[in-house]
C-alpha cells in the first residue's frame, strides 16, 4: 500500500510538473507570437493612443504605431470622435468670410535645425510671437477654428469680430515648448497641421503633446502623412497620403479631421477632388488672401506671418 500510494503520489507531481511545462510552452509561444506579429503590436499602440486622449497623457505610448512605412488605406473613412456635425456642402452662392488665416510654422528662438534650409525663413522668434498674441489679447481679436468658419461659410452662424485663425504647419516639437504656452497665457486657440508620419520623430510633437493641447482647446488637423507634392502623386499614394493621415489623427486624438493643409501649398484639380472624397470639407493654400469663399473650399487663402515683423505690421495683417 505503501509503495502504491507513493506511486499515486509520484504520478499526481508528474501530472502538475507536465501541466506547468505545457503551460509555460503555450505562455512563450503567445509571446513570440505577439512580439513577431505587427498588426498585434500596431493594435496594442492603437488602443493605448486612444486611451490617452481621454485617460491623460501617457508619453510612453501613442509614438510607437506611425513611425513605420505608411500603409494603404483606400477604404471610406467613418466620421470619428467628437464631430463637429458640419452640413456636407456650402452654398455656392453664400458670401465669402473675411477672417484671416494667419499662418505660421515654427516658433523659437533659433530656427530648429532638423527641419532643412527653409527654416530660417519660417521661424518666428519667440520674443514675436509673444508680442503677437499679447497684441490679439488686448485688442480683443478673437481666435475661431475652422468648424467655426466653416459654419459662417455655410450661413448658419455668425462669427465675433474682430476675429483670426491661426494656424501651424509641420508639427515642430517648438510648437510644444515655445508656441502652446504662449497661447494658453493670452486664451488664444490654434490649429496645428501635422505630418502624420512625424509624429513621435525627434524635432517633431508626440501624440501625448498634442493630446495635451487638445485639452486646452487646440485643433489637429492634417498636413498629409508624409509631406510629399500632392498633385506629382500617383492616384494611390495620393489617396494614401489624404486617408492614412485622417485615420491617424482620428485614431490618435479621436479628433474629427475635416481640414486639409497642402504640403508646401501644392494641389491641382485633382488634389482638390480627392480632398474631398477623402472627406475634408476644407483645405488651406499658401495663396495670399483674407476672404474664405464657400465657392472654393478647397483652397482657402492664408496669410504668411513672415519673421521680423513689428508689431505694428502684424495688426495689418490682420484687419
Ligand atoms: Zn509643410
């Protein structure tokens, strides 16, 4: 009995000893798996990006998903997060808005050096821009968004005067650092149109800073998810480049991307017509001009913010 109930006992510790091994096997396996397999990882960012825009910002996470090459995404792009429920359509015959689109690109004290030989031409010293937004401040100009704007294009709704956009290409990481705190301490809001595929690059914002600014009543929009020249683009990277950086942003922040920004101010015809399949109401130029007409939403004027002005040039551009 003695020698059969030690082999029972013998027996049950090989059972537990196999089941543990069989259990460690399958645990590493699953993790192989999940390490070797990229949409598993991508899902994992995905849903971690997400959770940031609601659950604050976590800078661990939301870089991760967009650095690698920029997938093909031709399917329809579903309205997502909090839509501004725009009407689908202006009236071609409504009056053109007179609301200047101020527009800029990077704010510091030194052009930054990542972002190529142009820089110098686009940075606005910080010392400027201070003297810019303190001047909206006390003047009481007002800064829209573009759902605003789009709703006066639509005749649906009047907008305060004085009132300006602004706006920020490329994503620079000096938007964080130097432009946002600028703008919070004058109450003044912004639009920021990012290259989807930078986001999370050195010199560039993360998707946990513009969550941040979100917070504090900035908008996101797309500048393309690489920045090529649109209209020298085969259809499908064309539709690539206006659908992934949507899904992006959409994803990322859960913020509606309606408004496109053409990277270096370049589209055609086609470019404007894939825009709006893409499902922007809007899109930005770097054409000169104040007036927003609802015959041509696709290519809305700005005004360049050119460094070096004084304050009293920058009130002309605004009025
Ligand atoms: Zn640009």
């Amino acid at each position: 009995m003695r020698s059969s109930a030690a082999s029972s006992r013998g027996r049950r510790i090989a059972s537990v000893a196999l089941l543990v091994l069989v259990a460690g096997i399958v645990a590493l396996v699953g993790a192989l798996v999940a390490r070797g397999d990229p949409s598993r990882s991508a899902g994992v960012v995905a849903a971690g990006t997400v959770a940031t825009s609601s659950g604050g910002a976590d800078p661990s996470v939301g870089t991760g998903g967009h650095r690698g090459p920029v997938t093909v995404t031709t399917e329809p792009v579903e309205p997502a997060g909090d839509a501004p429920e725009l009407p689908a359509t202006l009236p071609a015959a409504g009056a053109a808005v007179h609301a200047p689109i101020l527009m800029y690109h990077y704010v510091d004290d030194e052009p930054p050096t990542e972002m190529g030989p142009y820089a110098a031409s686009l940075t606005v010293a910080t010392g400027e821009f201070r003297a810019q937004a303190a001047y909206l401040a006390e003047h009481g100009v007002e800064t829209i968004d573009f759902a605003e704007l789009y709703r006066a294009m639509a005749g649906i709704s009047a907008l305060p005067t004085p009132r300006v956009l602004l706006t920020f290409d490329d994503g620079g990481a000096d938007l964080y650092t130097h432009a946002f705190p600028i703008l919070k301490q004058y109450g003044l809001t912004a639009t920021f149109f990012i290259i989807t595929s930078e986001i999370g690059k050195p010199g560039y914002l993360t998707w946990a800073q513009l969550a941040e600014m979100r917070e504090a009543g900035m908008s996101v929009q797309s500048h393309s998810a690489t920045h090529p020249d649109l209209p020298s683009c085969t259809d499908e990277r064309l539709q690539t480049e206006l659908r992934e950086s949507k899904r992006a942003i959409e994803q990322s922040l859960g913020e509606a991307t309606f408004v496109l920004c053409y990277p270096a101010g370049s589209y055609d015809q086609r470019v404007q017509e894939a825009a709006r399949d893409a499902g922007y109401l809007l899109a930005v130029t770097t054409d000169p001009g104040k007036e927003s007409s609802p015959a041509t939403p696709m290519v809305l004027p700005r005004v360049r913010v050119q460094p070096g002005l004084s304050v009293g040039q920058f009130a002309g551009l605004i009025e």
